[in-house]
C-alpha cells in the first residue's frame, strides 16, 4: 500500500503527466528462487552467469529471482517473460571484465572500430512482457576495471574511439527492446561501460526510485534512454552520468510520445535531453519538478540535418538549474557523424514555465532555418545573474507569456546524491 506521501507524488504526477498509464509506486514480486553468493569473496573464476540464467529460465511469471546479500560475478543475462531480478539490499551484480562474455561475432567486443554495435549487454530483454530489475542492490558494470588479456578498461576504449573517430565497442548495462511493461524499482546501476538503461520499441516503461552513477569523464554513459518507446515514466530517481543523463531518441524504428519525467534529481552529466535522433518523430513529452545540478547542460534538445525530426508538444515544468555551462540547448546543427542531410529537424510548440536558472551560463536557441524556425515559449523563466548569461539565437521565434507567475523559489530542490550506495 502506498504511503500517504508516495501517494500525493504519484497524484501529483499523474496530473502533469504524458504517460498514458495509470503509474503507481511498483512493488516487489514474490520470489521463485534465491540464490546466495557462492563464496564470501567474489573469484573472478568462478561466474554466477549460468546459475542465475538457470534460475531466470525456470522462474514463473509473475516471480523474482532473488540475489541475496553478497557479490555475484556474471556476464550476459536474458529476461524472461513476467520475471523480476530481485537485488537484495547489500547484493552486488559485478560484471565480467572479459570481453568474450560478450561477444555478438567471435572477438566483436573490446574492441574499436568503424562498425560498433559489437556486444550483448550485461541484462538484456527481447520481445519478453512484464519482466523487471527490483531491489535495494547494486549492479556494478566496472567501467573502469582493466579488461582480462588486456591493458585498457572499457572506458578506456569509449575515448579510443573518439580520438580516432570511431566506435568502442563496449557493452551496455541494460538493453531492454519491444518489451512492453517493463520495471525498475529502487535499484542502483553504476560504472556501466557504455549507456546505463536503453529501453527501444516498446509500450511501458517505469523508472522508479532508481539511482544511476557513473562519473563524469565516462565517455557515453547516459543514464536511461527511451527510444522509440510509449509510456514511459521516470521519477523519483537520482541520475549522475558521463553523458545524458536522459535521453530521449526517436530514429529510423519509430516515434516516441507520451513520456513523463517527473520529481527526479540530476547531477553530472549532458542534461534532460531529446535526440540526436529525432526522424522518428518526438511528441507529448512532460519534464517536472526537475533539479539540474553540476551539469553540461540543462534543458537540451539536439539534432541535425542527419538525422532531424519533428519535436513538438514538449513542456518543461518547475525545473530548477545551478552550476550548469548550458543551462538551455536548443541545437538544431549538432556536431554527429553522418551522411544524410535530407532530414530536417524542426522544434516547434517548446514551452518552459516556472524554470530558474541560479548560475552564468550560455543560453543556445537555435532553429534550422526560416523555413524551419525554432517556436517555443517562455513562461516564468528566469535568470539570478542575467548579465553574465550568453544568449545566442538564430531562426528563434520566441514567446514570452505575460509574466504573471511568482519566481520559482526551488526550495528543497537540491539535494545531495544518495550516499548509501
């Protein structure tokens, strides 16, 4: 049952938000199975992978399978239907560092080249309903840690690869795709080598409660992207990244629509973003009660004449900024390799109210062309030192609503990243 405050959260969101499902505080399944570590110390010869998958495969729907206090050491694991992995609270999922594990084509992984896209992820979910990450525990992708058989870590390859200007291929902590209802609840996810949560193709997606950690010099590590997905909702959930901290994408697979983001904190990394791909077309996006603290950027869209779209119907709410070099990206020519130049990004019926910047920074509107104009709306924005703001606008039209609202006071907004983790 909720609590009388949960349930004024959940009300409150269901108010402003986009996601068309009724979103309610998830709860933990019943477990099929528990599994304890298999020695007090984790032996990096000795993998949980086979034992858990065993248990995922065996488990009903409807159920978890329960990772009890301790280390466990796995590579790739695949959801299945209906099926939550439960992480204990003092239960840590370390990832292999042995870039076999997770190899796609033989030695496709650990690796940089011009194709990329060489790796499972750590978790992986495919055409499977239902399924979920639950638990107070930790999944740990160690980014940082030096490969077996060689002399780099996976972060290591993320910068490789942008000094040449090609693709690491490093895995993901989660690819979750075409699955519908999926939930994470109180987990944390930290030192992925790549993108923490990627969530494509699907209708139902609950981010709840969720702190995701990874540091700031960790080339590619978003926070959780919905892409192409419908009904997503992400709150109450701490986010500090090397790259966005959310983003959402719309490519070639789809659109992305109905989407709420809604009383979370966000430290460092690129901000509440929306694109780079956006053909798919964006819409019916809903971002409140939001703190920005420590960032790159703040409010962001992106995208370019590679890989542009419609995005329209986007309302940022309530949305406090400090410390933070790009408080607003409006950027309709971001900097991304790519060949096509036939799609066109346009921005329209972009509305921020009650948003507060406490610190300098630059303010960047840029819409494509005048055939392709940035439209948004600035209702009680407001800048503490406006004469250290830089603002540069191009094919903006820009709206400000008369004024009447009261200045966003953003008390209690920033707060400290959870230290328990």
């Amino acid at each position: 049952m909720l609590s009388k405050a949960a349930l004024l959260i959940a009300l409150a969101a269901c108010a402003f938000a986009q996601d068309t499902r009724q979103v309610r505080e998830p709860s933990i399944p019943p477990t099929c199975s528990a599994l304890t570590p298999q020695s007090p110390t984790m032996d990096e010869n000795r993998p949980d992978a086979a034992r858990i998958q065993e248990a995922l495969d065996h488990c009903a729907a409807g159920h978890a399978v329960e990772l009890k206090p301790g280390t466990f050491l796995s590579g790739p694991l695949s959801l299945r239907q209906g099926v939550t992995l439960l992480v204990d609270s003092g239960a840590v999922l370390i990832a292999s560092r042995n870039p076999r594990d997770y190899d796609l084509q033989p030695g496709s992984c650990g690796i940089v080249n011009k194709q990329g896209h060489g790796c499972k992820a750590l978790i992986g979910a495919d055409h499977v309903s239902g399924a979920g990450v639950m638990g107070e525990g930790i999944i740990d992708g160690r980014g940082s840690a030096t490969l077996t058989g060689q002399k780099v870590s996976w972060w290591d390859l993320a910068q490789e690869g942008k000094v040449k200007n090609e693709n690491q291929n490093c895995p993901r902590l989660m690819q979750i795709d075409n699955s519908d209802d999926f939930t994470l609840y109180r987990i944390t996810l930290k030192n992925s080598p790549n993108f923490h949560v990627s969530y494509s193709g699907g209708n139902g997606f609950t981010a709840w409660g969720v702190v995701i950690d990874s540091p700031k010099t960790s080339r590619n590590t978003d926070g959780i992207d919905p892409s192409s997905a419908t009904n997503v909702t992400i709150t109450n959930s701490f986010i500090r990244a090397g790259d966005d901290n959310v983003a959402i994408k719309a490519g070639s697979t789809g659109p992305s629509s109905h989407i709420t983001i809604a009383h979370d904190h966000f430290y460092s990394g690129h901000g509440m973003s929306i694109g780079s791909e956006t053909d798919g077309g964006v819409s019916a996006i809903r971002v409140s009660d939001l703190s920005i603290d420590g960032a790159d950027n703040g409010i962001r869209i992106k995208s370019n004449s590679s890989r542009g779209g419609l995005v329209r119907d986007i309302v940022y709410s309530d949305v406090c900024i400090r410390d933070t070099k790009n408080p607003i990206m409006m950027d309709t020519h971001y900097s991304f390799r790519g060949t096509a130049t036939n799609k066109l990004p346009e921005f329209r019926d972009i509305k921020l109210e009650n948003v507060r910047i406490l610190s300098p920074g630059a303010i960047t509107l840029d819409g494509f062309d005048a055939a392709h104009p940035l439209e948004l709306t600035f209702d009680g924005v407001t800048q503490d030192q406006p004469d250290r703001m830089k603002i540069t606008s191009h094919f903006a039209n820009v709206t400000n609503a008369p004024g009447n609202r009261a200045t966003n006071r953003c008390d209690g907004k920033f707060i400290a990243f959870p230290s328990n983790k």
